[in-house]
C-alpha cells in the first residue's frame, strides 16, 4: 500500500512487528489527510497480521527533533470539522486496534499529539531531546472528551500538571510521572521499542485484547466515537491563541 505522509515497515524475529514513520513536513502536524493516511496504515497493519495473531505496531517519527507537534490548527480556518473528520477517528482507531501499540516519541510532541500517545498502550520517549506539553489552558483550545484519555492513563495529581498547569515535560520528568514507560538514547529508542513490541506481541493471539484494553480505557474509546465524523454540531472549541 502506498502512502504520502508515511512509511510502513516490518521487524522483529517473525516480521510481525510493524513501524509507521511519519514524515509530513512541516514537523509532522497532523491534519485531516495525514490523520486518515493514519487509520489507513493502522488498518493495513491489522489486514497483514490477521485475526487471532501474535504482532505489535510502533508509531514514530522520522527524525529525532518532532515526534508530532500536534494539529494543524490553522486547517480549521477552513474546516471547522477537521478533528472530527480526522483526529477523532485516528484516536478511536488506535483505541480500537487489536494489537499492542508502542509510541515511539522520538522528540518534540505537543497538544493532541500528546493525546495520540497517550492512546497507545506503551511510551518510550527520547532521553536527550524532546518535549512533551499539553498548552491548551494557555491556548483556549478545548474539544469535548479531551480529558478522558488523560484521566484514564494518568493519575490524578499527573492529570492535574498535565491539563490544568501545561507542564513541559523532559523524557526524565514524564518517565517520573508515569506518562512513559521507557526514556533511552536516541540511537537505542528503536531497540527499546522493539523489545516491548517482542515482550507483549504473543497477548494479541487469543483476540481479546482491545476487549480488555477497553475495559481498561473504554470511555475515551467511546468519546471519540461519539465525535467522530459529526457534521451537525461542532464539537470543539476554536483556540484563541495559535501556538
């Protein structure tokens, strides 16, 4: 399958772990097409591997200064349903997905993008370079259900420093907070996310895994089910401040 914005590849001792690497310029920002080419490679992922099968997929980067900087909020200036055509769907589908999802966060990540990893089940974050803030009390950003995902994956005082207090995260500060799982080098990030992918890949082949995951985080799941493709109402608050 042929991509625009993405690459997909295949690793692992049996080539059933799968690396997605974004490269959209400028910085990764996910607007409505790159989100949709997402769920397409997501999907395509989930064709090659099959019902009941062992396998894991790694979202990354495809340098080590942005991860993803977030949404192109300049888009909704045209589109005032862009995250509901594109950003929405993308979370629900990585909510959704019946394998064990790693985030690779290879460096900057900023506003939804920090929602796009949190909707992963595991982080490994760059130990050298990158940071990880969620600016929408400074921006007067709000969508609805933005913060399912952060209270189901993070404790309550994190959830705090995260929404209400905007807290630029180091990968030392975030792996403290438990916003990830593993920081390494960045020549050894790859290597640290493969190991989760070949530690956890086996819990997919009984295909009960996002059954679990969405007794787990199921509200968000469902939140941004609800929002998804809406048309009749807008289901985000536009930001007074585009950072």
């Amino acid at each position: 399958m042929k991509f625009q914005y993405l690459s997909v590849t295949s690793t692992g001792k049996d080539s059933n772990i799968y690396i997605i690497t974004l490269n959209k310029p400028p910085e990764n920002r996910l607007n409505v097409a790159a989100c949709q080419e997402l769920i397409r490679a997501y999907r395509y992922v989930e064709s090659c591997l099959g019902q009941d099968s062992a396998g894991a997929v790694i979202l990354t980067g495809n340098d080590h200064k942005f991860f993803t900087t977030g949404l192109d909020l300049y888009e909704r200036d045209v589109n005032k349903f862009a995250s509901s055509d594109g950003f929405y769907p993308l979370l629900h589908t990585v909510l959704d997905f019946p394998f064990p999802t790693i985030a690779l966060i290879n460096g900057h990540v900023f506003g939804g993008a920090c929602l796009l990893t949190l909707a992963h089940d595991y982080r490994v974050m760059n130990s050298k370079r990158g940071f990880w803030q969620m600016p929408p009390v400074d921006a007067g950003l709000h969508h609805v259900g933005m913060g399912s995902l952060v209270r189901s994956k993070l404790s309550p005082q994190v959830a705090r420093k995260v929404l209400l207090q905007a807290h630029k995260y180091t990968g030392k500060e975030a792996l403290q907070d438990g916003i990830v799982d593993v920081i390494a080098e960045p020549e050894e990030m790859l290597q640290e996310a493969i190991k989760i992918a070949e530690q956890w890949k086996d819990k997919s082949r009984m295909g009960v895994y996002a059954l679990l995951r969405d007794e787990l985080w199921g509200e968000a799941r469902k939140q941004y089910a609800q929002n998804s493709y809406v048309h009749r109402m807008e289901t985000a608050r536009e930001p007074k401040v585009k950072l």
